[in-house]
C-alpha cells in the first residue's frame, strides 16, 4: 500500500477566522477603528466567503479539486496557494473557482494563486538573467511557508496612480505609487498607497506588486514584497463587504447578509520589509522585469476571473429557473422563456469555455515549470464576461418580471391588515407557497438590482483590468499574421512563375504579419476516444439555508 502524501496544516474555516485574531492590523471602515477583524459585523460576508474555501478542501467529496500536490515540496496543499505544473492544473483551477464563487459569488481567495504563479515566474526569469538561483530560493521558501500554515494573501498591485499622464517618478505626490524610501542592511522601507485591494482587511499578508511596466527611472517603483497586515506603518482603509445587518426595502438582503467582498486602500508609510521577504528590488536592475510580472498575473487572474464569473451566472440561471416556476411558466414549454435562458446559459458556458481552452492550451514558462493559460483565450473570455454581465443582468430581469423591484417590504408579511390577502394575490404558480416566489424575487433582487448587483457589474468590467487592457492583449498575442498569409496563399500572392511557392522571407516589420503561430496538438497526440480529462466529483448535498456561518 502507498503511504499518504505529508500535508500542510490545512485549516478550516473556524481556524482561518480564529487566525485573524493573532493579527492586529490598522483597518478603519465606516469611518472608525475597528478593534478585532474577524469579529467586524462590516466584513463577515467578506469572511465567510474566504472562510468557504478552507471548509472546502477538508471535505472528502472536493478534496480532489480543492487541494493539490506542490511539486516543490511534495506535500497536498490548498489548490489556491498551489503553482501550476499542467494543463490539468489549470482545469482543475478552474473548476476550483467556479465550485466557491457559484456558493459565495466571489471567493476572492483565487487572488493568492494568481499572484504566486506570477512571482514564481519572474523569480526564475530574474534567476536565469543573471546566472544564479537566489530570487526562486527566496519565493519558495516563502511559498512553502504559506502552504504549510495555510495563510491567504491580498494583492495590492494598483497603486493609486495620481496623474494618469505621468509615470511614477514624474508625480507631484510621489506616494501615489509604492515605491522604495531606503535600503538598509535589514531590508527595504517602502512608502506609497496601494488604492484597490481585494480582502485586504481580512487577508493575513500583502503581496505587493507592480502595476506597469517600470522604466529606469522608475527603478525604486519596482517592487515586489510580502507584508503582514499589521506590519507598523500599515493602514488600511476598506469598505463594508456585503450588506449585513442592513434593512434595506425589501428586507435582508438574502445573499449578500452571508457573502461579499471588501476592497481596501492600503497606505504604506515607511513600512519596512526584511530581505527575506523582497522578491526583487528594481535597484538591481530588475526594474526590467516588472513588465512581465504584471504581464504574468493579469494572464492568471483572468484566467482566474473567468471561473468566478461563471459561478455567478450558475446563480443567475438557478434563480431564473426558480422564478419561472414561481411565476407558472415551464422555460421548456415557453419560448419566450426559453430563448432568454438559453441565451444565459449561452453567456455563462460560452466565456467559461474560453477558460477552458485557455487551459488546454496553456504551457510551461520557459524560465520554470509554471504553466501559463493560454493569454488569447483567458483574455478573451474576461472580456466576454466583462462586457456581458450587463446582458446577464437583463436576463434575469426578463425572466423574472418587474415584481423583482415592486415588492412591498416584509414588514407587510406580518401585517394583519395585508398579509393574507398578499399572499393570496401575489401567489402565482398554485405549487409554489406565495413565501418562495417572493424569496426568490428578492434573492434576484439582491443579486441583480440592488448593490450587491451593482458591485458584481463594475468589478466584472474592471476586476483584472479594463476592457481596453483584454483588448490590447488580444491584438497583442493574436496570429493575424497567420490568417493573413493564409488567405495570400490562397490569392496566389508570392507565387514564383514555375507556380512554385516563392521562397520570400517573412518580414518582420509588416505590423499585420507580425504575430504568426504554428498549428496546435497536445504533446502526445489525440487522446483515445472516451479518456477523461477531468474526473467527475460526487453530486452535491442539498445547499444549506442562508442563515450567516459567522
């Protein structure tokens, strides 16, 4: 019998928030101090979604798709601190964030993964330049020692910017960017705000990181770190996450009570970090790399992006479906109804499909065995589902009538002047109790029309970059080059008089044939028919009530 594979200490939801406790770290929301994270009524929603992807990976049925081996160390660790060696981990990633964000609508742990995969590649990139192995000794120590204590980390990669037009070292506030104030023998001290950082105020450490491409004059921006959350002259500012506690018009806000996300400004004032923990300081001239890592994480996080996107829009269909019952339609039956859920579904596999093949597509960096996403289709899909979460949103208003926004609030539910005769009137479908159909609504509600719906709009359209920044990539790395020559073989240009093809050489200055590609097949072939890429997992167990976990 094989003996198990060692593990790190993974934790469990209840230990990830009882962790939080040991750190204690500047945060303000609403305009005051908070005292104890783990126990901000503002962040819950916030905690609980992070707090999933812990329970998760300890439950038997999600163990194959929650945990991973780390080839580094041999030891099983949580799939989102894990570095990629594979297609099938990129799959696997994949299906990960899908699993968490259809129950939470955006984990936001996914950011630890997309961040590490990153680093670990400029590490080695930087190692090979120089003829040495320091940078990728330092990232995996430090990556192990995540692992083994199972730790979630924020990225603070945007930095505030200050003049869009300038580049760092041409600001009037020189802290719209992090940047390096000093060096010293125990490490660097770094200065700057960092102005949207996801989970920051329940993360347990800051992985800072450049947001461009650096120049040489803007070496001291070039910087790559991890930062505890309550390293002194660290301050974060964050916002609530969800809306609990809230009454809003129509009652609790039946999701986001239980899950969603702050986003935090995080304010480095002379923070010093130890040596141990610097990935690279662009004084060394690694300012030369920070293109790449920003090039490498936007790949993953997309990447990323697209497997939490279509956990949301798992939500929107299961919802949709729910109120055409509610409302006595059958989807199948209706075409109307039919066509709009279709057209969901369509959207939802569609730009997931795009993650799909990114996977399939992906390869290994060339400077170490991280596997890369395919770039063409991970920032295809982001900005499919960056651009059609509108049209999601619609859908599911479509489907589901205006009674989403028209509801009297549950106070009337108890109203013995009114609360009979609403439930006689306001009952559609006679299988369906007049308590469900409004819960429904109200749940779509949340979702959709009210902030929670709002909040999943903007960071779909920016989450990960803009439209613009997929768009550039796109071009970027697309082969125009071998469709064109495609179609000048078939136009007969660069024919020879024998009508031999010419032996003209590419021209690497004609912008349109710039990019070019050679066929695509996995390394050993067609696989045989009927073998499985991904294994099937168990079905779910019935989903529990709504009530907070935290």
């Amino acid at each position: 019998m094989n003996a198990p594979l060692p593990s790190a200490a993974l934790m469990s939801g209840a230990d990830y928030r009882e962790s939080l406790r040991r750190y204690k770290p500047v945060v303000y929301v609403d305009g005051r101090r908070v005292e104890s994270v783990a126990d901000e009524p503002a962040f819950r929603p916030g905690i609980n979604a992070i707090a999933l992807t812990y329970d998760h990976a300890l439950k038997a049925q999600y163990e194959p798709l929650m945990t991973a081996v780390q080839h580094t160390s041999g030891k099983r660790v949580n799939r989102l601190s894990h570095l990629n060696t594979s297609a099938g981990d990129l799959l696997n990633k994949l299906e990960a964030v899908r699993l968490v964000c259809q129950e939470t609508g955006c984990a936001q742990r996914y950011l630890t993964h997309d961040a590490l995969n990153a680093i670990a590649q400029v590490s080695a990139r930087i190692d090979d330049a120089r003829g040495g192995g320091e940078h990728t000794a330092r990232f995996l120590e430090y990556l192990h020692r995540v692992q083994d204590q199972d730790l979630t980390l924020g990225v603070a990669m945007t930095d505030a910017k200050g003049d869009r037009s300038r580049r760092p070292h041409e600001q009037a506030n020189v802290d719209s960017y992090v940047h390096v104030v000093e060096r010293n023998a125990r490490g660097i001290v770094i200065s700057g705000t960092k102005a949207i950082v996801t989970g920051a105020p329940y993360v347990h450490e800051l992985l800072v990181m450049p947001c461009r491409n650096m120049g040489r004059e803007d070496a001291d921006f070039a910087v790559c770190c991890a930062v505890p959350l309550d390293a002194p002259g660290l301050t974060i500012v964050a916002r609530p996450a969800g809306r609990p506690g809230e009454k809003l018009e129509h009652g609790d806000a039946l999701f986001s009570r239980k899950y969603g996300q702050s986003t935090g400004v995080c304010i480095f004032d002379r923070v010093l970090v130890p040596w141990e923990r610097v990935f690279y300081d662009g004084s060394d001239g690694s300012w030369e790399h920070s293109g790449h890592l920003t090039y490498s994480y936007a790949t993953h996080h997309r990447h990323s992006c697209i497997g939490a996107r279509a956990g949301f829009g798992d939500l929107l269909i299961g919802a949709g479906a729910l109120m055409c019952e509610a409302n006595g339609f059958d989807p199948g039956k209706e075409s109307h109804l039919r066509e709009q859920m279709v057209e969901l579904i369509s959207i939802t596999e569609g730009f997931f499909a795009c993650g799909v093949a990114a996977s399939v597509y992906g390869k290994a960096d060339e400077h170490c065995p991280v596997f890369m996403p395919d770039p063409v289709f991970s920032n295809i899909g982001k900005l499919l589902l960056a651009t059609k979460v509108y049209d999601m949103h619609r859908i599911a208003h479509t489907v589901s009538g205006g009674l989403i926004v028209t509801l009297p609030g549950p106070d009337e539910d108890h109203n013995p002047e009114t609360a009979a005769r609403l439930s006689d009137v306001l009952r559609a479908n006679p299988a369906v109790p007049y308590e469900q159909r409004i819960e429904a609504a109200r749940f779509i509600e949340d979702l959709t029309a009210g902030y929670q719906g709002g909040w999943y709009s903007v960071i779909s359209l920016h989450g990960g970059g803009s439209p613009a920044a997929m768009k550039q990539e796109i071009w970027r790395h697309y082969p125009v080059g071998s469709k064109v020559e495609l179609v000048e073989r078939l136009l007969e240009r660069g024919i020879a008089a024998d009508g031999s093809p010419a032996a003209a050489p590419h021209d690497p200055q004609r912008a349109i044939t710039r990019n070019r590609q050679p066929g695509k097949c996995c390394d050993t072939g067609c696989t045989t028919p009927g073998q499985p890429v991904m294994v099937e997992l168990p079905k779910p167990s019935p989903s529990p009530g709504l009530d907070s976990a935290g």
